[in-house]
C-alpha cells in the first residue's frame, strides 16, 4: 500500500512542488505569521514546506528503511553529547532567572537544533539521486535569482528614497506581508531584501548561493548548457550576487567571502604555476632552469600578486563602503592614524580594539561565553549559557547600552553571538569536538566528489570547501542552529557523497584519476 502511494505521480509531483518551496523560500528568514506564533525572529519559510516533506515522505522513507550517508552519524553522536550536556546541568549550580528554567531553555533549544536536522536529514536522504540533486540546485539558482532581481529593485529605492522608512507605500505592505520588521531596522540604509536584518541578508550568500557559483566558475562548469561567449550562467550570477552582497556592507561576511576568495586564488595560483612553469622552461628565449629556487620565486611571486589584488578589492570596497556605513569608516581610521601600533592580546585590550571598530559587544559575549567553558569544560546544556553569562561578563560590557538593556530591561537571556563558543560553553569540549569533526567528514567527502567525471558533483564536490570556510566564518556572528543555510549545503554534499558511493557500489565507477584533482 505505501509503496503504491509514493510512487503514485501525483505524490511524485507533490514532494517535487514541496522541495522547490523548501528551496526557493530560503531567502525568507523572518515570515510575520511564524515569527508571531513563536515568538522568535529566526522564522524561515521553509520550514513550512519542509514539515509537509517530513510527514509525507521522510516518515515513510524511514519505514521503508531507507539509507542514509555515512557522515551523519556524526552529528548524531553530537545529538548524544548535546542530550547528555543538558541533562547534567541539573546538577550544576546555576541559577533561573526571569521565569526560565533549565528545562524549557534546553527544549527550546533542542527544538531549534531539531529543526535543522530536520533540512540535514530530510534534504540528505531526498537528494540520493542525480538527476533530483540536479533539480534542487536548479531550484537553489532560481531562488538566488529571484533574490538578486529584489535586490536589485530595493537598491534603487534605497538610492532614491534614503532609508527604509521612506520606503513607497506599495513595497513596505510587501514587505510586511514576506519578512518581519521591527521599527529599529526601518532606519537603516543597507539592503536586507527578504532578510530581516542585513547580517542575516548576507547568510544564504556566503554560505549557499557563493559556494556553489565559484565552484562552478573556477571549474568552468555550469549547470546550463548556455553560454554567451566563454561566459557561463554561474560567471554573471556571481558577478551579480556580489554586486548585490555589497550594498548590506557586511563585516563577518565581508571576511567569509574574502577567505573564499583567498582558497579560489590559492587553487587558481597552482593551476597558473604548472602552466606557467612549463612555458618559461620551455621557452627558448628565457634561459630558465628548473631549480628549487626558480619554482619558490613563482609561487612567491604568484602569491603575492594574488594577495595584493585581494587587499586591493577589499580596501577599495572598505572605502566606497564608508560613505553609507560609519563602521568602515572605523577602519580606515584605526589605520590612517596608526592607532593600531600592536596587536592586542589581553581581554581588555581586545575589548577596547573591538570598541574602537562598534563590535564591542560581540567581545563581551565571547569572552563571557569563553569563561563558563573555564567553570565549566563539559558545558552548562545547550541553551542555558544566558543563565551563567551575567556574573561572568567583563565589566567593560556595562558601559554599553545593548548589555545594560539586556540586563535590565530586556526579558530575553544574554546569547553569546558565536556558534563556536555557544557550543564550548553550552556542550563543552565534547560537543564542539564532534561537530568540528562532522565539518571535517564534510570537507572530506567534498574533496571525494570532486574526483568525479560528472559535472554535477564536481560542482558540489569543490563547493562543499568553499562552504566549509565560509561557515567557520560566520560561526563567529551567528549562533543558531535553525537557520537552514548550512544544513541545505551540508546536504548537498552528503547526497553527492551518497550518489558517489552508490556509483561505485555498483560497479559503474565515476571517479576520475585522483591525480588530476587536488585533495587540498
């Protein structure tokens, strides 16, 4: 019976409808009617289509007894350590504050944690085949198109009207109706889109839609069988998302993307310098030997000239960026008047550095969350930091007003803002061990699809690095598990993991010699 069910066409086509709406959808963060109902800004879209997905098709998949890649067992081994971490905290000497207790913040936060492993397992195990991988980055693509053609819109309203206040009338009930907006982001003059707020803008780019469009671009392969020129589809969208990245003058993303770009030019220099060592060799004018000192000049030389362009790029995007965003402004002024004369290295030199450049806060929660790890190495439960965070802030945070609000005013538990620490203090050295290592399998098996002679998965296989980097990025500005951006990508690479092996299983091999690839 359930066997006639799924593979009925209409069942077929219902999954694929709710697939697309998972997919495209990732752009909305913050729907006004779930944000509501919970009671949390971090409300996604595609949790509502996803919960359909799961009822009518992971439930069933799991009673057929489906198969699952093998790099998951990994998280759920950090499911066991997060279980256990919450349930020692009651016997730990912590104290409820403003009407929370240890259990409800442990079932709030487990239940985020379910949600994205509900995108990781559900999207993993859906994906198993190729030509379904296939259409949900086509799915991926069409929803960052989407995004980029609003962009596009709300950068030249922004450039006319000034801020969003001054939005039209039509486009702010729009809004209203897509993303949730409170009166502080009306003021602002950075482009949030679908997003609720620029940094959250940022997520689905650098952590999504850039990992995806420079494999492809670097590779020189494309999801479409179109080109313009030597031009492929993936070459204009990057173009495009950057431009658009830009006008939210991310900090965090700024640098994700920068470290992204850092590894394209790392692999970019080492397929010049093969290239460009065999023409100098070769070469009868230049009376070049191939010495070991020859090959360190190139690659210095390569390097370097990789590393200029890089500061360049951002040094010229720093200074357009401080006409609208007074924080880069701080940056080119620490600089210019060579207050920075040393690096940091106490806390409270940290914090004072952090203030000079408006991210003092963050500092304050990192380092508060970093002291309930020294009490605490095996952690406080997941969710329960807030409860152990207010004698253990440094008193640099009283002088300000965020961390004063939250601790007098505000109703909500102070959050550390960093998912590595959250995980150090809430899950311990345990925890955040297991969940590095799941990142590592990740990288791993990108590096094994990448072997592959099908374009498809040389895509995900190469994008799966880039995700890699930039995720451990911007665990430094965000801290919750529910946002699907990483669990649609670690998907990605799961499934490709898992066509890959299936291949290969079979005895119809699709790797290519592993020597034309690098593992790095």
């Amino acid at each position: 019976m359930l066997s006639r069910i799924t593979s009925h066409r209409f069942y077929q086509s219902l999954c694929t409808l709710l697939l697309a709406l998972v997919l495209m959808g990732l752009p909305l963060t913050s729907v006004p009617f779930l944000t509501r109902a919970t009671g949390v800004l971090v409300a996604p879209f595609s949790i509502l289509p996803l919960f359909v997905l799961v009822l009518i098709w992971l439930i069933p998949y799991l009673l057929r007894r489906g198969s699952f890649p093998k790099e998951m067992t990994a998280i759920f081994y950090f499911v066991i350590v997060v279980v256990i971490s919450s349930a020692a905290a009651y016997f730990l000497d912590g104290f409820y504050m403003r009407g929370r207790t240890y259990f409800g913040q442990s079932l709030r936060a487990l239940f985020t944690l379910a949600i994205g492993l509900s995108f990781y397992v559900t999207l993993s195990a859906y994906l198993r085949q190729r030509s379904v991988l296939q259409q949900a980055m086509l799915f991926i693509y069409i929803g960052g198109m989407g995004l980029i053609l609003w962009s596009v819109m709300e950068i030249i309203v922004l450039h006319r009207f000034g801020s969003v206040q001054n939005f039209p009338a039509w486009l702010t009930r729009i809004k209203s109706v897509l993303v949730f907006q409170q009166p502080g982001m009306l003021f602002t003059n950075r482009l949030t889109a679908l997003a609720y707020e620029p940094s959250w803008y940022v997520l689905i780019f650098t952590l999504v839609l850039f990992p995806l469009w420079l494999s492809a671009v670097f590779q020189r392969k494309s999801l479409f069988s179109i080109k313009l020129w030597r031009f492929i589809v993936e070459d204009i969208l990057l173009l495009a998302g950057m431009t658009v990245f830009m006008f939210s003058f991310p900090r965090i993303g700024l640098l994700a993307l920068i470290v992204m770009l850092l590894y394209f030019g790392i692999q970019l220099t080492r397929r010049l310098f093969g290239k460009i060592h065999a023409w100098l060799i070769n070469h009868k004018r230049f009376k070049v030997g191939d010495t070991t000192l020859f090959r360190t000049v190139l690659t210095l030389a390569l390097v370097t000239l990789t590393l200029i362009i890089l500061i360049s790029s951002a040094a010229i995007f720093i200074k357009i960026a401080s006409q609208q965003d007074a924080r880069f402004q701080l940056i080119i002024d620490l600089f210019s008047t060579k207050a920075f004369k040393e690096l940091p290295t106490s806390e409270t030199d940290i914090i004072l550095f952090s203030r000079g450049l408006a991210f003092m806060e963050r500092t304050i929660y990192w380092f508060g969350g970093w002291r309930i790890f020294a009490d605490y190495p095996f952690g406080v439960g997941l969710g329960n930091a807030g409860f152990y965070m207010v004698d253990r802030i440094n008193s640099l945070g009283y002088g300000s007003f965020e961390v004063r609000n939250i601790l007098y005013q505000s109703t909500s538990l102070m959050n550390i803002k960093s998912l590595w620490i959250r995980l150090l203090a809430e899950t311990g050295f345990i925890g955040l061990s297991v969940y590095l290592t799941w990142l590592y399998l990740l990288w791993r098996n990108s590096t094994f699809i990448q072997k592959s002679d099908d374009t498809l998965l040389q895509i995900v296989g190469m994008a799966g690095k880039f995700f890699v980097l930039a995720y451990l990025i911007e665990g430094f500005s965000v801290d919750t598990f529910t946002f699907p951006y990483p669990w649609v990508t670690a998907s990605l690479i799961s499934a490709g993991s898992l066509i890959m092996r299936k291949e290969i299983q079979s005895r119809r091999p699709i790797v290519a010699n592993s020597a034309k690839h690098s593992s790095f």
